[in-house]
C-alpha cells in the first residue's frame, strides 16, 4: 500500500488485518505533509468537506496544546461529521465543547477524579476484582475474557461511583456497547440506515437512568456521585438534568469501554510477549506502572478525536485554513518512530514513554486516567498473582474507526 491507494474514511479499511492497518499509518508517518482524506456518505449527517489526518506525536502535541485553535465544540470532537443536533442533547458531553463550557463542567465533575478521589476507591477496586478472578477460576478456562473479566471492572467501578444499582449493570453495558459499536454488525444488526435511530435511544434510555437516579438522590442524597452533583456539594456548583445524562454518558462510555480494551490488549500483549510477563512476575508491584502505560500505548484503545480549525494556522510547516477538520489519530502517533525506539515491540520497562494513550496535553486530557491506571494495575496484579499463566486467543476485533477495541477474547489457564 501507499499513502494514495487506501482510504481511512472506507469501513471496509477498519476491518483489514492489524498488520495492514500498522503499515498504512507507517506510511501516512513517512509523508512530508498529512494526508488528506474525503468524509463518506452517512444517512444521519451530510458529507463534510473532508479532514486531515495527524499521525505525528508533535503534530499531535502541537494541536492539543492549541485548544482555541484546534477545537472541539464546533461539531463535536467524536464523530467525523458534524453532530447532528438531536444528538447533542445526550451526547453532547464536556468532550465537545470548548471554553468556557467546557472548563465549568469539568470543574464541577474532576473532583471526583483527583488522586486524592481514587485512593478512597482503591479498596472497591480491589474488592472488586477478587471476586472477578473468584469467578474467572470457578468458570475455568475457555470462557470470554472481554465479558467475564475486562469488561467487569470498569463497569461496576463507574455505576458504584453515579450509585447506578448492579441490577442495571448489563442494561449500561448493552447501551455503551452499541454507542460505540461503529459500524460492527453484532451492535449494529447490520442496520446501518436506522443506526442514527439506535444510537439515539440508547442516549436518550442512559440519560434517562441517571436522571431517575438523579430525581431520587436531590431529596434523598448518599455518597455517591450523583448525589453530590445534584445536591451542590461541589463547592455550590450543580450540573443540570441534561449536563448530568451527558456526564453519566460519557462516563461509562469512555471510562467503560476504554479500560476495558486496555485490559484486554494487555492480557494478549502478555500472551505474545512470555518474556515481557516473567520479567513482570519478578516484581508485579514495582513493574506495574510501566507495564501499564506500556499497554495503554499499544493499546490506544481510542484511535482519535477530531478537531476543527477557528483560525489559519500553520503547524511544523503545513498551513491549516480556518474550518479545516483535522483527526488526531493517537494510536498512530503511539507508533511514532520518531519518539518511539521500536515502537511495535512491547517493553514493560520502556522509558521515558510519552504516549498519548489519555490524549494529547491541554484541557482534554483524560479526566480519568488516574482511575483507569488503578483499575489496570489492580486487575493485572490480582491475575498475574493468581493466574499468572492465564493467556488470550486470538481477539474478536470491533469494526470501528473510533474505539480499537476486542469484543471477545478466549482464555485459557
């Protein structure tokens, strides 16, 4: 392949082999200038101008640390095309806003996300994932490790966080699964011209649960998160009904399916890499949080976040004009060979390793990163100790351009 003869905006190019999809972006790296590519034909949004596709980690660096430049609120940071309006009533989360929208909601919201916040959850986190290897070795091997194992941690720290019961666990599972599930006929059903339909129920049945939840808390509050953000604990600042069902959405979208797919990539990097997990298993506490931004690197579980132009702009000698798109494809820049010594090679001890597995820096950084570094580190360590030769079949890919995730994964022990 060239950079001239595939196309990222093509479904079919999310679908080809990982391989493929690593020498497509090493050559979009090796070109002087990005590459440009036309948006395709949606049923729910109309074909935009196209965009461009940043896969250098300094062209990345340089967008995110220009916020006011390279947007995110003029038609949204997570779709190609511009967000349709019927959307942004449930998806219309801090994620695609700007300042100063975008600094008052988080704000409010990243007080629960300081390490301060996540030390007083290290005991539910790892309360929660003993009973989840409990439950992995009474089902024995050969059972789903997506599903039965990464899948779980998340999902059950982020609804004990909102105070979401364990009765609707699987309800926000489903839900996410399909606002994510790009264009991946197990979620779609192969619908494609009804997905606009879909995507917005399964927003509008998220946000419904929370604003219950939510209606309930403001005269009967708890320690949980909802109650504070109803209850205007956070130094007097509250989130409207609204604000709120886009936060819970963003939360077990973003908090759910990306930690999820980082312990799954990480449980086959470990099955790839036997030598990588016996240097780990010397020393599982100390080598943990390399080991975790390592998979967080391979595994970028998001391929990228779109930005617009307010502005011309030139950047590492390319000029943007003023209303260009332009994605900014961490997963490549986590490639980089420029900044990566080898960068396909799994390497627990790997330093210094600057990816941009959380974003880029600026005010979009991942608000939840320090929860997702704990939950990783907490189920590594608890399998590694109990499981320590546990290893993953070969992954059931999603079919998306947006999450690089594993539907399903078999293991063995």
């Amino acid at each position: 392949m060239s950079a001239v003869d595939f196309d990222l905006s093509n479904r079919e190019f999310w679908a080809r082999p990982m391989s493929e999809r690593e020498e497509a972006f090493a050559r979009l790296r090796g070109r002087e200038t990005p590459a440009f590519f036309e948006e395709m034909e949606l049923p729910y949004a109309p074909k935009g101008p196209g965009y461009y596709a940043l896969v250098k980690h300094a062209d990345i660096l340089e967008a995110s640390r220009n916020p006011e430049v390279f947007c995110s609120g003029d038609g949204g940071a997570t779709n190609i095309p511009d967000m349709p309006a019927e959307f942004a009533e449930y998806f219309g989360s801090m994620i695609n806003m700007d300042d100063p929208r975008h600094a008052r909601l988080r704000r409010i919201v990243s007080r629960a996300f300081t390490p301060k916040m996540i030390k007083q959850f290290e005991a539910d986190v790892e309360a929660a994932a003993v009973g989840i290897v409990d439950d992995l070795l009474a089902k024995g091997p050969g059972c789903d490790f997506v599903t039965e194992v990464a899948a779980r941690l998340p999902l059950k720290i982020i609804c004990d966080m909102m105070g979401i019961p364990e009765r609707d666990y699987q309800y926000v599972f489903d839900r996410s699964n399909l606002i994510l599930g790009g264009f991946d006929p197990e979620y779609t059903g192969g619908d494609v011209e009804n997905l606009a339909e879909r995507l917005l129920n399964a927003g509008m049945e998220l946000q419904q649960l929370v604003q219950d939840l939510a209606a309930h808390r403001t005269g009967h509050p708890t320690g949980d998160l909802t109650s504070s953000l109803v209850n205007a604990n956070l130094d007097g600042e509250r989130l409207t009904l609204q604000e709120l069902g886009s936060f819970f959405i963003l939360l077990v979208v973003a908090g759910n399916e990306t930690t999820r797919n980082a312990i799954s990539y990480g449980l086959r990097l470990l099955t790839q890499n036997p030598g990588q997990r016996a240097l780990w298993l010397e020393d599982v506490d100390g080598r943990a949080p390399g080991a975790v931004e390592e998979i967080v690197r391979l595994a970028s579980p998001v391929n990228f976040m779109r930005r617009k132009l307010t502005r011309d702009f030139e950047m590492n000698g390319h000029l943007y004009r003023k209303g260009h798109k332009a994605l900014l494809f961490y997963w490549a820049a986590n490639r980089d060979e420029a900044v990566f010594t080898d960068p396909l090679r799994f390497d627990i001890t790997r330093h210094p390793n600057p990816h941009v597995g959380f974003g880029g820096p600026g005010p979009h950084f991942c608000l939840g990163a320090h929860l997702a570094r704990r939950e990783i580190t907490v189920m590594f360590r608890e399998l590694l100790r109990r499981v320590p030769n546990i290893e993953g079949g070969k992954p059931d890919r999603l079919h998306s351009s947006f999450i690089n995730g594993i539907k399903h994964m078999e293991c063995t022990f």
